[in-house]
C-alpha cells in the first residue's frame, strides 16, 4: 500500500496540527521532519495524485491517520520522521473507515453535506442575527465549519452579477464553499482569514480564481496564501455593510486573529483559539498569550455566539467531564450535544455564557491550572 492510500478518509485535528511545519513536534526535530515531508511529497507525485504537493504535508497525515495508524506510522518511520500517534477507539476508527475496508471521506458520502443555518440558536431558538445577517455553517473535511454569512436584505452587487453577495470565514477547501454559494444563489464578495494553518486558508487560491473581485482579510502572515487586506488587531473592516472588529487572538498560532461583530448579540469568528467546552493547542503560540486571549473572549458579553471553526463539542465535553467531574453543567450540555450530532446537527454557536458554564479552559482559576489542564489534554 502507497501513501497515496491515505488520501482518502479524514483523521483528526489534533494529530495533523502536530505535524504542521511551525509544531512542537518541529521544535525538536526540524530537520526530520522537513526532510521526511519531502519524501514523502515525491512519492505522492510519482504516483501521480492530483492533491497538490503544498498540501500534501497536511493531507496524507490528516487523512490516513486514524483508520490506518500503524500503516501511516510505517510510511513516516521509513521517511525518516518520528511523530507521535496517538491510539485511537476502536469506535472512531469504524466510524471513519466505514465500518472496516477503505478509510471513507465523510465529504463524498455526502454524510456532511447538508448546510446549517444558523440563523436561529439550536439551544434556544433564539433569532441570533441582531443585524440582519444570516450565518450558515459549511462543514469541510472531517470537522472543519466554514462559516457563510449573507445578509437577505442586501440586493445582488452591480456588475453583471445577479447573486447577492456572501462573505466565508476561513475556506479551507473551496469545494464545499462554491457548492454552498450555488445552492443559496450566492456570489463571494468577501473572506475572512483567522490564521494560516492549511484547513483555513488551503481554498483561497481556487476561490480567488472563481471569484477575481473578492476582498480577502487575514493577518499579514496569511498574504503569500492570498491575504490582500491586512486585517489590524484594534482595527475593523466593513462586511456586508456591517462593521467588524479586528481581535488579536495570539496562542494557537502567533498571529491569531478573531472577528467580532457587535450587536446585542454579538457574533464572534475565534478561529482555533476557543471551541465550545474546548480551546485551540499551541502550535506557534505561547500558553501565556492563548491564556490571555481566551480572557479576552472571556470579558464578551455572555450573549456574543461563537462560531468557531471545528465541530470539536463532544470530545471536548469528554475532557471537560474529566477535568471537572462535579460540573453538572458539564454534564448536561454533554447529553444536549450528544442528541444534537446523533442527528447530524451542529453543536455551535456556542455562547461565551455556555462557555464560562462548562469549558474547563476557559474557567481554569489560574494561568497554572490552565497549563495543566491544557497539557493535560494534549496526550488525553
Ligand atoms: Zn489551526
């Protein structure tokens, strides 16, 4: 078996980012690493797969790791690259190869296919757009959410083009979005960028090409993977003819940005550095500045939605339940967010008031206890 094998099925968030090329794993053993990545980079394309060899790197990790773990560790061993694995249940491996056979790609199932609509807030049916906008929730890859976010009011831009336009947040992969923007009738005006790492910005070069006039917004880090806007922390830009604040957001990578729109319910993008019940790992950051960030987050009103950019809820509710065994909030938001995936559903927006209730990072009394606990989970 090739390492083009893997490319198929979709593996876990935790286990790719140890392999992005800034990582801890890095910090060790560069070399390694780099060369073992341009091994394995020419065998993809001597077999001749059409992925890109840029994202290569990301891709043969993320896709084969967890249905064929000792296969993958063997590809890497022999490359030269020594990454930690981590065992995955029985349980999850069925469910992402299939049942057994060929790891699946949830996308071309089409199990993820159907959009979220966001409009109203799955817990509480409350109408969550104060300003009029509309957010819809595209899942990509395994566990990614890129976030569409149009406004009904707005009619079709001028220019020939008579969609009304959407902006996305974080397009990892194009695909999805273009089929998200067909099906609504939508046109892409504009992109929000929060971090560099390849599942937020690996569809910008495709939709840039589709959609020559888009405005894309990110950190300066982002302009070789098509950022155009520099986006300021303390800054805003308009989307939708609605105000957006820049965030510095630093901790999961170092230049880590969040979108804030106000209202009365505000609308919060944090990117990788919170998730419901869970927070992003360093890769590139420090635990000092990802501890200052999530209080920032922390100070929002408790009404502000987050939007993050991965469905992560149930497995960080797990941990959260270890971290804090006697939080019965915990534990009821477990069963609420249990019943909503074993629908299919969207476990997000999550509110910074759910948050300060059951996300053990986020409540953590002390940056030391945060350490801790965020070591913790990085090998739980
Ligand atoms: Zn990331």
């Amino acid at each position: 078996m090739g390492v083009t094998d893997h490319l198929v099925g979709v593996g876990q968030h935790d286990q790719v980012q140890a392999l992005v090329v800034e990582g801890p794993v890095l910090g060790v053993e560069r070399k390694g690493l780099a060369v073992g990545m341009k091994q394995l980079e020419a065998r993809v394309r001597q077999a001749g797969h059409r992925h890109r060899p840029q994202a290569m790197g990301y891709s043969v990790v993320r896709q084969g790791i967890e249905p064929r773990r000792s296969d993958l560790q063997g590809h890497l061993a022999e490359a030269g690259v020594q990454v930690p694995i981590h065992p995955v249940p029985l349980e999850r491996q069925k469910q992402l190869s299939g049942g057994g056979g060929e790891p699946a790609c949830p996308m071309r199932k089409g199990v993820y296919r159907m959009l979220i609509d966001c409009h109203h807030h799955p817990e509480t049916g409350e109408e969550a757009a104060a300003s009029g906008l509309r957010v819809r929730g595209i899942p990509a890859f395994s566990d990614n959410i890129i976030w569409l976010l149009d406004r009904p009011s707005v009619p079709p831009r001028d220019g020939g083009d008579s969609r009304r336009p959407a902006w996305a947040v974080d397009p990892g992969d194009a695909a999805p979005v273009m089929e998200a923007l067909d099906e609504l009738e939508l046109t892409l005006e504009g992109v929000l960028i929060t971090h560099h790492h390849g599942d937020h910005v690996g569809g910008l070069a495709t939709l840039q090409r589709t959609f020559p006039s888009m405005v894309v917004w990110g950190p300066e880090r982002c302009v070789a993977d098509g950022v155009q806007c520099i986006a300021q922390p303390g800054g805003s830009l308009t989307l939708l003819d609605t105000p957006v604040e820049v965030l510095a957001l630093p901790g999961h990578t170092a230049e880590h940005l969040g979108y804030l729109l106000r209202g009365p319910d505000p609308w919060l993008f944090p990117g990788d550095t919170l998730f419901a019940a869970g927070c992003g790992r360093v890769l590139g950051g420090s635990l000092e500045t990802l501890w200052a960030s999530l209080q920032t987050l922390g100070a929002l009103p408790p009404s502000t939605r987050i939007f993050c950019a991965h469905e992560y809820t149930e497995a960080n509710l797990r941990f959260a339940q270890a971290a804090e065994p006697n939080n019965p909030e915990i534990l009821a938001r477990a069963h609420r967010v249990a019943a909503l995936r074993a629908e299919g559903r969207c476990s997000l927006p999550s509110t910074i008031a759910d948050e300060w209730r059951t996300n053990p990072f986020l409540r953590a009394p002390s940056l030391e206890e945060f350490v801790r606990r965020r070591q913790w989970k990085d090998g739980f």
